[in-house]
C-alpha cells in the first residue's frame, strides 16, 4: 500500500494548471516538516508491533488539524495521522448555503464524485493589485494549509524556537471512492508500516 501512493503526490508547483482548489472536492494532503525532522514523536518496534509516541509538538499538531473546521466551516476531516515528521490527512471541501448540511454523508460522495479536471471551475479575477493572487480571497485548500502550518509553528515554537515546516506541501485529489478508500487505509496503516516508509530517514 505504502508503494501505491509514494508517486501521486503534487507539490505546489505542478498542481493541475485548470482546477481550482477552492472547489468542491477531497483532498489527499501530506505535510513534511523542514529537514524531515521528527518533531511530533517516533515509532519504535518493540518486537511485536510498532507503537506510536506522540510529543508534546505532535499533540499540538493534532489538536490544530482537528481546529481547521472551526475556521474553515465549509471543510470536513475524514482520517488523518500525525507521523513523526509528517501530517497525512483527507479534507473535504463542501461549499454549500447551509452548512449544516455537511454532516449528511451524501455531500462527502457529491464532493468526491465532482473531482473531475474536465469541469474545472473558473476563477473570478478580483483582489486588486494582486488579482486572484491575493490570499486573503481565496478560500481554496492553500489558504486551509497555511493556516495550520501557521498556527502550530507559533504554538510549537514557544516549546521549540527551531520548529519548522517544509515550505511546500503535497496533495492529491481524490478520484472516486475506491481510491478514497485506499486512502482511508493507507493512513490508517501508516504507523505500521513507518520502517519502510519513505519518510523515514532513520
């Protein structure tokens, strides 16, 4: 499973060029910390299985991801796992009138099923000097992750002045159900299968 998603994931640079991040869609994201650092903890094996110790900095990167929908009221979390030096985690997006209406389980299939680059939603030119280019507008998964890095850094730097995210992070939109799925399981299986990850430079 670990092989399966080693290869899809984008960097902030090569996103697809016509979809906008701010639509209605999931979100497979992985965010590194800088040097690959083991800031939130470790895993060791102790000869039966792998146990998962998460640092204080690991709580507080815990604690802010399950935040972002009391900042962002038009996103959903499914799973997400605080690794050592890496966040793995699914956001929806659900962009509705009433959101109340995110808790019915048929949006989150709706938002999955719309990740097709063929309708890809134009953008409105706006914000001034900047154009579509100004943050502040826009209210797309960018705007969701640089919040969270934001607030752990200050909140993990009080602890550790060094703390430090990598500057880019990695995504992947979710085709269809079948891959939200494997996701769902690739996540969850994550902490076992830590010493063949990629991510462990130990």
């Amino acid at each position: 499973m670990a092989d399966k998603f080693r290869n899809i994931y984008r960097t902030e640079s090569t996103r697809l060029q016509n979809w906008d991040y701010g639509s209605n869609a999931a979100y497979f994201v992985t965010i590194c910390t800088a040097g690959r650092d083991y800031y939130f903890g470790s895993i060791e094996n102790n000869g039966k299985n792998m146990v998962h110790h998460v640092s204080e900095i690991g709580n507080i990167a815990q604690k802010y991801w399950l935040e972002i929908p009391n900042h962002f009221p038009y996103v959903e979390l499914e799973n997400f796992i605080i690794m050592p030096n890496h966040v793995h985690g699914i956001i929806v997006i659900n962009k509705l009138n009433n959101w109340q209406n995110r808790k019915n389980p048929n949006i989150r299939r709706s938002a999955i099923n719309r990740a097709s680059t063929d309708n890809a939603p134009k953008m409105e030119t706006r914000g001034g000097i900047t154009g579509e280019k100004n943050p502040m507008l826009n209210e797309n998964l960018s705007r969701i992750i640089r919040w969270y890095k934001g607030r752990v850094t200050f909140e993990s730097r009080k602890i550790l002045a060094g703390f430090a995210w990598q500057s880019r992070f990695y995504d992947h939109i979710i085709r269809n159900g079948k891959s939200f799925q494997n996701i769902q399981k690739y996540i969850q299986e994550n902490p076992q299968k830590w010493e063949t990850d990629k991510l462990n430079l130990v």
